[in-house]
C-alpha cells in the first residue's frame, strides 16, 4: 500500500471538494451560445481560470466583458452544486492550519460553492484573484504553501484535473487524483481515489494520506 507523508494538503475545489459538473456545463453552454463560441473548443478546459479560456476563444476587445459574464452566470448558479462524497469528512480530518483550497476560480465563486455545499472555508483559500498565471502553471499550489508556510515538497495534492495535476507536479508535490471529470487513465497522479470518502488522512503527526477502498 503507498502511503504519503505530508505537512500540509492542498485541495482543489470543483470536481475535486464539489460536484459543480452540470453546473459548470449549465454556465458555459450558455455562454456559448451568447458568444457564439463553438462549445467543443472547451474540451480539456477544466480546471483553468476563466480569463485564461476566455482569452483564446474571443478577440481581446471583447475579453473582459466576456470574463465578466461568465463569472456572472457562475455565481448565479452556484447554489446547485452539492458536495462530492466523503468531502466534509476529508477536510474534517486534516488540522485546520494545514489545509488550503487551491482553485481556478474567483474568490466570490469559491466562497459561493463552498457555501452551497456546506462546507466550510480553509482559513487559506487560493483562487484566480490571487495569481497571475494560472494552473497548469506552478503558482497556485506554491502560494498555497506559502501562505501555508510549508516547503512545497512537503505537500500533498488532492485534484481531479489534469491541468491541476501537472500543476502540483510543476511544484513538486505529490498527488492523489479523483476520478470525477476524468478518467483515472488521464490522472498522472501518486494515488487514485472515486471520491474524496476513499482518501484516508492520519492527522496525529505527519500527515500520512492513502486511499481506501470504497
């Protein structure tokens, strides 16, 4: 069995904490139409910022109202998002002063979801309004261990994205993936977990992350 050994976990949000797939789709389909963006050109977004999409689908006159719309039909929305199973119980188990949420949206978005799936915010919560590049660059996950005060080598990442993992591994930390909106064939990750319920925290010292069977 592996077992990884942490200070500190770093957890993305959508996908990974909340189920915000049909909400997500719901929003961007939307969207869409109203830019008459074709929708198959957001295969393989997920888990990017909004502004990094919106950037290369549209013109740059039209970008920052676009941005804009989408995290209006977002928030809008947000309320229909539900927890992904175990989730509670995940953050639950890890010490409050070495949890953070790392995500791709903005800071009122987040809030928003996790409110709507009734969880409650990590003391850090990193999000798009914090970084200038977003993942699957590095700086997310390193200001998450910053903020943390933890060196980035001694986190554990828990993401159901491929832009999210090759962030973390940009970072140098290890990764349980979830399988939600990918396959575990597309998750290059130390472990595999369905759901956050299959990932084991021993809190009592280091950290010791494993996953478990459903």
């Amino acid at each position: 069995m592996v077992v990884l050994k942490a200070e500190a976990i770093l957890l993305d949000l959508d996908g990974t904490l909340v189920d915000s797939t049909d909400s997500i789709a719901r929003c961007w389909l939307r969207w869409c139409r109203e830019y008459d963006v074709d929708p198959a050109s957001l295969v393989g977004a997920h888990g990017r910022t909004t502004a990094d999409i919106v950037a290369e689908l549209l013109p740059g006159r039209l970008v920052t109202a676009a941005i804009a719309r989408v995290d209006e039909l977002e928030i809008e929305d947000a309320g229909t998002v539900r927890p992904m199973p175990g989730a509670a119980e995940l953050l639950a188990s890890i010490p409050a002063d070495r949890r953070a949420v790392v995500t791709s949206g903005n800071a009122v978005l987040a809030a928003a979801r996790m409110h709507a799936a009734g969880l409650p915010a990590p003391a850090v919560v990193v999000t798009a309004d914090d970084v200038l590049r977003g993942k699957p660059h590095p700086e997310p996950y390193l200001l998450g261990a910053q903020r943390l005060g933890v060196d980035p080598e001694r986190c554990v990442v828990v993401e159901d994205a491929p832009s999210g993992i090759a962030a973390a591994r940009a970072a140098g930390m290890a990764v349980v993936g979830i399988v939600s909106t990918h396959e575990a064939r597309q998750l290059e990750a130390d472990l595999i977990a369905g759901a956050p319920a299959q990932v084991r925290v021993d809190g009592t010292g280091p950290l010791l992350v494993d996953v478990v069977a459903p």
